[in-house]
C-alpha cells in the first residue's frame, strides 16, 4: 500500500497558476510513500519532475524525502524543503 502525503487544496491551486508560487528554483509540490521507497514531486525552475533519494538536482542532491518535506545535501550543508503553506 502507498501513503500519499496530502497537499493542501492552496498549493494544488496554485501549482497551475502562474506566479502563484513561491518564484524559487525549487519547489516542493508534494511526496509519496511506499513500503521500498519514497518520491517527491517538485518544480524546479518552473518544470515538474518526479524525485528519489539519490536524484540530482545540479549543485544538489536529494538526501531524504517525509511526509511532506525533502532534505537535500548542498556543498556539505542540509537544506529542508517544505510543502508551500496553504
């Protein structure tokens, strides 16, 4: 069975909206979990791409994917994405 992590009603709204966003190079619009791993869905540099653990995303990579957050590694810091607030 996958656990998907709920998005709120705002980001899903706004993540077809022009502008409605946060203008970041990345954004995260949601996270799935299954039982062998997890993926995130985020916007980066205005595309949407499907993410794992290991995914790399130029100057980083992604470390760990939860319920509603993603963590990547950047030059030897962490950095915590979170779902937009609604």
């Amino acid at each position: 069975m996958t656990d998907q992590t709920e998005t709120p009603p705002a980001t899903l709204e706004a993540a077809t909206l022009r502008g409605a966003l946060p203008d970041a190079g990345l954004v995260l619009l949601g996270t799935l979990h299954g039982p062998s791993h997890a993926r995130a869905l985020l916007r980066v540099r205005g595309a949407v791409h499907t993410v794992e653990v290991g995914t790399d995303l130029g100057s980083a990579t992604v470390a760990a994917i939860g319920e509603g957050v993603v963590i990547l590694a950047r030059a030897g810091r962490s950095e915590r994405l979170s779902l937009p607030a609604s």
